[in-house]
C-alpha cells in the first residue's frame, strides 16, 4: 500500500483516486478549497480522506498533481514545495499544459513538469498520465489493448514508483527519458487537441510500429 497525497480536487484527480483507492492505497485529498477536498475524498471513498494543504507532505509518500496550468505554482506553494515540504518525495505530474481551443503549449519554455521541479525544491518529479482522461482510469480490458503512459524522470526510484502507480490503474509504461524529455510529452497532447479538432482520431494519426520488429530489422542492416 502506498499513501497517495491528491494535490487537486477535479475529475482526474477522482478518478486516479478511485481507482487507486481500489487497488488498496489510502489516498490524501487537498486543494485550495475545503469544501471541494471534502467532497472529492467522499467521492472516492473510505479509503480518502481530505487534509489541509499544509499536511499534504506529511499524509503521503508519494504526491500526484492534477491541477489546471494556470493555477500550478499557487498550488505547489500552497503545499509547501516552495519551502521543500516535497522534497525526497516522488511527485507525479499530470498537467495538461496546453490551450484546449489551439493545441498551443503554454509554457514557453521548458515543460510543467521542470516548472513543478523548479517550484518543489528536492522533489523527485515525474512527468506522467497528462494525456488521458479520467474516464480512462482504471482500465479493465485485454493487456495488450491496455493505453501506454509515457514516463519522465531523472530519479530511477520515482520513476519506478510512478510506473508501479500507473500499472495499478491497468496501463503500461514506457520511460522515455528524463524530465528534459517532458515538453516533448506534453506537446503530444497539444497536437492530439489539433486533430480532434480537425475531427480525426488521433488513434489513426500515429503509425503502427511493432518494436520487436524494427529492432530486428535495425538488426539485420
């Protein structure tokens, strides 16, 4: 069982709750507002329980975010990052930071996840699960059909830690490289806005590829 701090109180958060909740983990509900904590922590269940923002850091071994963009320093401070309350903790983020009308990332440099890095001194982030909705969690279907979470992270034990989290929601993971590799992760989700608003899956928008086989074929040249 791992202690979960939610830091956020909308429907991702819920839904991460919830289906982690019954995978066996106590999870710790905070936002800016009381009442929303109460209310999501009852949503999820007797496993959730919501804290002041000053107790997130002592309620939870590792922290998830699932803020909007625009209110993810205030958030982070509210918790204490900036005075290293998170410090030597893992911290999952799952900002969405793009425009929903244009697809735009709205940092302009770096990513969400190097800004949490800056904000939360001695954090050990992890960029992950930005690009789902929280319908998605958990999943219930054949592994092989199971959506793929893309990782990054600097700190192997985070990292780790994040994919055990995500492989509790029915995923898999891929680490695709360090926290400098996050801005990359979070354009996709921007392009992914561009085609549905073009209206195309973007399910059909990105080949195929089996890695067995271009390993194989890399292989033989």
């Amino acid at each position: 069982m791992v202690k979960i701090g939610l830091l956020g109180t909308g429907n991702l958060a819920v839904a991460l709750g919830s289906a982690w909740a019954s995978a066996g983990h106590s999870i710790a509900v905070t936002g800016r507002s009381p009442e929303r904590a109460k209310a999501a922590a009852e949503q999820i269940g007797a496993a959730a329980t919501a804290v002041d923002p000053g107790r997130l850091a002592d309620q939870a071994e590792a922290i998830v975010v699932a803020i909007a963009w625009e209110g993810l320093t205030d958030a982070l401070r509210l918790v204490g990052g900036a005075e290293g309350r998170l410090a030597g903790k893992t911290v999952v983020d799952c900002t969405n930071a793009v425009d929903y009308a244009t697809g735009r990332l709205l940092p302009e440099r770096g990513s969400a996840a190097e800004l949490v890095a800056d904000v939360a001194a001695g954090a050990r982030v992890v960029k992950a699960l930005h690009l789902f909705a929280g319908a998605s969690w958990p999943f219930t279907g054949d592994v092989g059909a199971s959506p793929v979470v893309a990782l990054c992270g600097d700190d192997t034990g985070a990292v780790s830690r994040t994919a055990a989290l995500v492989a509790d929601l029915g995923a898999r993971t891929a680490v695709v490289g360090g926290l400098a590799a996050a801005r990359q992760v979070e354009e996709a989700a921007g392009f992914v806005m561009r085609l549905v608003a073009a209206g195309a899956n973007p399910r059909f928008a990105v080949p195929d590829v089996d890695p067995g086989l271009l390993r194989a074929g890399t292989a033989g040249m």
